[in-house]
C-alpha cells in the first residue's frame, strides 16, 4: 500500500475502535488543551450527527409502516445497531426489559448449576436482583452466578450506574461499576458509558473470553482449551456446556484428559469429571464440587453462548 492510499479499519470491533479513539485524543493532547478540546468537539460533532440520521431513519420508517414489532426486534438483536442505538437514546426497549431479557438469557445457565434470579427493581440506572438457589455449598458458586448475571446485564445496558446483588444465604450485596469510555460511541459532553460490543469486557474483574471449538463438544465429551494464557478444560452433558479452570480440586494436575461419568444414584443427566491423575470425583452441575472431599472443588466458569459462540469470563488474576 503506497503513503497514498488512506488506511481503512473496518468497524466490527465497537470495544476495539472506541479504545482505538479513546487512544487518539489522549495523543492529541500532547498538542495542548486546546488541540485535545477540539478533538473532543470534533468527535462529539460526529457522534451527533451519525445519531441524529439514525433518529430520521427510524422515523422514515415508522412513518412508512415498515417499523414493526417484528422489525424492532430484528434491530435490538443485532449487536451492533442496538449499540448505536443505545449511545444515542434510540433503543426500542426500555432498560427494564432489556435487563429482563439479559436475566431470561443466563436462566438456562443458572438452572445448570442450580440457581436462579429474581430482578427487584430497576431505578435511577441501579439494577437490584436477588440471586436464588444454591450450588450445593460449593464456596465459588456466589462468584460465579455474579459474574455471569452482571456480565449479560452489563451487556443489554450499559447505562446502567450500578448493579445490587443480593444471594439467599446472605443479605450482603455488592457493586459492579460499568465500565465508561469515552470515545466516538459515547456522548463526551455527557458522559455516557461505552457501547458493549462482541469484544471482551472487563467485568467485575473478569474479562469475557470466547472459546474456540468448545461449542462442538460432543455430548459426554472433556476437552482443554488455551484462552490468552489462561487454560481450562471443558466438556458437555446433553445441550449443556461447562468450563473450569484447568487444575484439579485435589492434585492441580490437568483435566484435559479427565473423563466424565454419570453420577452413582444421580439423576439423569448428572455427571461427575474424573481426574487421571488422582482419580478425585468432580460433580458438574454442582460447580465442581468435590465428591469424595466436599471441602474441594473445582474453579467453574461462567459460561454464555453469544450468537452460537461460547464465551466465558476468565478472572483477571487467575494464573494461567
């Protein structure tokens, strides 16, 4: 490519970009004030008349009819234009029903490993739940169902101030502040929290990792995986996949090899991971917990699938 030609960067990654623009006024900076300040002007310009065409758009459409239930749906799936569409206060649904719809996306996870969530209420951009059930006393399961609710809330709506947890066994709740970023996909003279994108995010300390090849998993199946510098092992009971970390409860060895078997007496379904090396017991949709020493157990992942990729939030201390 000659010195000529303009350098086009395609727009898939809105995380990416906006941390690419975010890059970008902190360099103009060193312009002085008064160079970072136009910039800032310059993208807020940008920002607002790209949404002020969505808001016409949108009312073209409407006006022609063609703005239906059916229609807005299609624009609040996709990724991408919900985004925009929320930077710009243009999203058809509501915070409460797109945090509604976040909750009834990870229910089918949290039943796995025998939980559930109840939403209290939404008000003043902080979102109060209620986590319900339990993982059979497994000392990580409070962390891991946080994690997974807080990072599909965070997700649908990324206005939000602050999200209140409550679990059953405990009337503490914590906080997770969303991450703001200003950039082309926030409003920099108010301040509106970044667009969340495919990319990862860093959530509650956690940082959401897709992983390659985990979804064809055949039923039954364990397998390793390398995340970054991160490994984990996981495997698939029916329609359901698992992930942990990738060292034994008992021994640190790695499950990569370990086999997985249906529980003695449990119910249909149930499975237990087997280490190879000290041939400890692991039951899966127990979050790991350790058959033969209770006190033992594994480090489950949360796991999502995002539009038929599996994703999971990777601690971002954890040793790979």
């Amino acid at each position: 490519m000659s010195s000529a030609e303009p350098m086009v960067t395609r727009i898939d990654d809105l995380q990416v970009v906006g941390e690419r623009i975010n890059a970008l006024i902190d360099a103009s900076a060193s312009g002085g004030v008064v160079a970072r300040e136009r910039a800032e002007e310059l993208v807020r310009l940008v920002a607002d008349l790209y949404g002020s065409g969505l808001e016409r758009l949108l009312t073209i459409l409407h006006e022609l009819g063609r703005l239906d239930d059916e229609a807005l749906a299609a624009l609040a799936a996709d990724d991408l234009v919900a985004g925009l569409l929320l930077v710009h206060d243009l999203h058809p649904y509501d915070i409460t029903t797109r945090v509604e719809q976040a909750l009834d996306n990870v229910r089918p996870y949290l039943g796995s490993h025998g939980g559930d969530v109840e939403l209290l209420a939404v008000s003043g951009g902080v979102v109060r739940l209620r986590l319900l059930g339990s993982c059979d006393g497994c000392p990580s399961s409070s962390v891991t169902l946080k994690l997974a609710v807080e990072g599909a809330i965070e997700a649908a709506a990324p206005e939000i101030i602050a999200i209140e947890v409550e679990t059953a066994a405990e009337a503490t709740s914590s906080r997770s502040p969303v991450i703001t970023v200003d950039s082309l996909w926030s409003r920099l003279d108010q301040g509106a929290p970044a667009v969340a994108g495919s990319a990862p995010a860093v959530i509650s300390g956690s940082t959401w990792e897709e992983v390659a090849g985990l979804t064809g998993l055949a039923d039954g199946a364990v397998a390793g995986f390398l995340v970054g510098q991160t490994s984990i092992v996981g495997c698939r009971i029916g329609a359901d996949l698992y992930a942990f970390l990738d060292r034994c409860g008992r021994c640190a060895a790695s499950l990569a090899t370990a086999s997985l078997g249906r529980l003695l007496g449990g119910a249909a379904g149930d499975g237990a991971l087997c280490c190879q090396a000290c041939g400890a017991h692991f039951a899966v949709r127990r979050a790991g917990a350790c058959l033969e020493e209770p006190e033992l157990h594994l480090d489950p992942l949360p796991l999502l699938l995002n539009q038929g990729v599996a994703i999971v939030a990777l601690p971002t201390t954890v040793a790979a």
